[in-house]
C-alpha cells in the first residue's frame, strides 16, 4: 500500500508511527547497561574531515563536513548548538553491539570530539532529539526497548557537560510508546513529544509532556484519535506555551492528515489544525515565528504516488496563510526547519528528484511570502540523508544526518557546519 510504499522509500516511516510513553519512573542510570567508553572500541572511527575544516579560528567563518562512525549502521537524528559555540549530537549506532545502542557525540565548533557516549542494554535504544540542559551538558529524547514497563518506553537521559550520565528516565506503559522530540523551555524545563499506547486495540495517540530539571513530569496529554496518531516535532513558543506537530489517520480515503498544535504553558490545548492533501501528509519539524505564527515542514503524498516536501505559514491562531510544495517527479521530504529573516525560514530534506546521488541532502530557503531564496544539495554517489537542523552561535546552519557515501562503514553520522546562505565552501 502506498504507506508501505514510503517507508521503503525513505526508510524513516517506521520514525514517525512508533509509540511514546505515559507513565513515568526513574531508573538509576547504573542499571542502564552501559556498553562502554566507544575510545575502547577500534571499530569506532570519529571526526575524519571529508572536507578542508575552513576558518574555525575565533571569529573566522566556520564551515565544514565530518562523519563519524564504525563498520556498522550509525544514524545521526539531531544536533544542537551549544552556549561554547560546540555542539551536541545524537542518534543510534550498531557498531558497538550488533544491536541498536543511543551514541551521543559532543564536538567543539571545529568537530573535534571532545566526548561520546554509548548507552544501551539487551536490547535496542534508540536517540532522536537533544536541547542543551542549563549550566551545561544536554538532555536526550528517544526510546528503549532493554526496560521500562513496556514493549517500549520513552528513553529520557541527561548527561553534564563532559558527557557523563546525571539521570536517566523512562516514560511508558504495557505496549510500544516513544519519544521523538525535545524542546527547551526558558525555565530549564523540556518538552518532549511522541506516540503512546493507551489502548492497543485502539492504535497509538499523540503524546506531548513537559518534564522539569530532574526528569519528573510536570504535566502531560495524550490526544486519543479515531486511528494512529504521532507527534514528530515540539518547540518552544515565546509565551511559555508549545507548538507540535506530526500526523493523525483519518478514517475513510483520507489517510493520514498533517496536523498541528498549540498549547498554553499549562497544557491545555489553545487550537489544533488539520490539513489534508493527499493520502499521506505529515508534519516533520515547526518552528515559532516573530509574528505569533509559526512555520511547519512535513511531507505529502503526490496524486502520482511520489513524495514531495511541503512547508507552511500559521497565523498565531492556527490559520494557514500559504502552504507551498516543493519537489520534482522522486521522493522529495522536508526533516529539519529554523526561522529566517523576515518571517523567512530554511528546511532541510532529503531529495531523490536533485543531487549527485540515490538521495541527497537538500537545503533551501523561503522568504516570509514562500518564496524560494535559494536552495544546495550536499552528498554523494549513494544516499546521504540529514535529520537535524539547528542555528550555530555565530548565525550558520548545522545539520547531522546519516551518509551511505562517506565513512567508515555502511552508514556513518554525517554532520556538515555551513555558514548561514547554506555553503560549505567560498565559492559555493
């Protein structure tokens, strides 16, 4: 069927239809099987530039291009920028353990790794976002498979700022629930967003919470809808409140609809929007606007079965001012999303239409209006995909991603830092 049908395509449906959590504990991290320093493991090798390091001299313009990574699968979901100008990034990797462990990275501006960190147990874990924590170090969303109450729990960790363990939690009930978004709150708090499984007959429900400085949940809502629903993104909104997004099926030939929504910073749910376009719309990544309003990125399902990326403009009370699609006749999606000037933003997808290879990296920029600025493709002769988008502290982009062309194994972490049009290099 044509869901099955893009899950084999882009290989990130499975992401987006997993469950997180509802209840919640607290496990010492020492009962979290650690597998080890990864500078213990030789089949680890971290930071090789496959690019010139350009300019990272104080001040200088910083740009360049690392992977990182072993002989096995190493997926990069996120990156973000740190108060020091190094940045945090995470994902999974089964180069330690034949199975899927949490790999956390944290490099300085130039992508020299100052720590790692390889957490995991008899079974798979898995990282799909990180925010800075107050007074250094960084808090991880994702989920586990090794504990928890369930088939699958919301994975929780904080580490400090050299990467060692302060806490870790696990948020969840009797079946699959999972954590796939994290936003820091101006408090020190964090939102984090998901799927959970209230009642398995029933499907997977959006799940969104706000957990203080130790992990301990604050408040959390679960929207129960007629079929599967999944939140794939949550940020901050400039009033304490959240803005998410992500998908809810439809009963009927709708399919699935692309939907967003705004919470008060108690929790309750100021509006919530659906937008339908094809049999499958998904929103991936929202970003807060100067305005009020807010920028969605997401994905939809063409009338000739292909996928194109989309991204939208919301008035601060959820109504959709412009919805522009951009894609050519492959595979086209839209993953990462940050503010730009003018109510502008930058979006980054992965595209099979463009590039060099199977799949390329794809960065481009909106005007307030929607207008394409400009848009680059990075990779090679294989498939090379980002996940992660965030703002460097001097203004640049940073994308962590995954490449098949690059490295040292089948898949590697793959972390570009670009100035702030999107090059890697001068003359680009």
């Amino acid at each position: 069927m044509r869901f099955g049908r893009w899950a084999h395509g882009l290989g990130c449906l499975g992401t987006l239809l997993l469950a997180a959590g509802l209840g919640s504990d607290g496990v010492p991290a020492q009962q979290l099987a650690a597998i080890g320093d990864p500078a213990d493991q030789p089949s680890v090798e971290s930071g090789e530039p496959v690019a010139p390091v350009a300019g990272c001299a104080p001040g200088a313009r910083c740009t360049w291009e690392r992977t990182y990574g072993g002989r096995r699968e190493d997926k990069a979901y996120a990156v973000a920028a740190l108060a020091d100008d190094g940045l945090a990034v995470v994902g999974h990797s089964r180069s330690f353990s034949g199975h899927y462990d949490g790999w956390f990275l944290g490099l300085d501006r130039s992508g020299e790794e100052r720590w790692q960190r390889v957490l995991g147990g008899r079974e798979s874990e898995q990282a799909y976002g990180v925010v800075p924590a107050p007074g250094g170090g960084v808090v991880i969303v994702g989920q586990t498979r090794s504990r928890g109450h369930g088939e699958s729990d919301l994975w929780l960790v904080r580490l400090d700022a050299a990467g060692e363990v302060v806490w870790d939690r696990t948020i969840g009930g009797p079946a699959n629930d999972r954590g796939r978004a994290i936003a820091a709150l101006p408090d020190g708090d964090v939102a984090i967003a998901g799927f959970a499984t209230v009642q398995p007959d029933n499907g997977r429900d959006l799940y969104v919470a706000r957990v203080d400085a130790e992990g301990g949940i604050v408040w959390q809502d679960t929207r129960p809808g007629p079929a599967d629903d999944g939140a794939v993104d949550v940020a901050a909104a400039p009033d304490g409140g959240l803005l998410v997004t992500g998908y809810r099926r439809m009963p009927g030939p709708r399919g699935y609809d692309l939907q967003v929504l705004r919470y008060d910073a108690e929790g309750a749910v100021a509006w919530e929007r659906l937008v339908d376009i094809g049999i499958f719309d998904s929103g991936t990544s929202v970003v807060p606007l100067a305005d009020g309003g807010a920028a969605v990125a997401g994905v939809f399902e063409t009338a000739a079965g292909d996928l194109d990326a989309r991204v939208l403009r919301l008035a601060a009370d959820g109504t959709v001012l412009w919805d522009r699609a951009f894609g050519g006749p492959r595979n086209d999606s839209a993953w990462g999303l940050v503010a730009g000037e003018g109510g502008g933003v930058v979006v980054s997808g992965a595209t099979e239409s463009q590039g060099a290879g199977s799949t390329d990296a794809w960065l481009f920029a909106l005007d307030g209006a929607g207008t394409l600025r400009w848009e680059r493709h990075y990779g090679g002769a294989l498939w090379d995909r980002p996940m992660g988008l965030t703002r460097a502290a001097d203004g640049g982009l940073l994308v962590a991603g995954t490449t098949t062309t690059m490295g040292a194994g089948y898949e590697d972490f793959w972390v570009l830092r670009l100035d702030a049009e999107g090059r890697l290099r001068a003359a680009e």
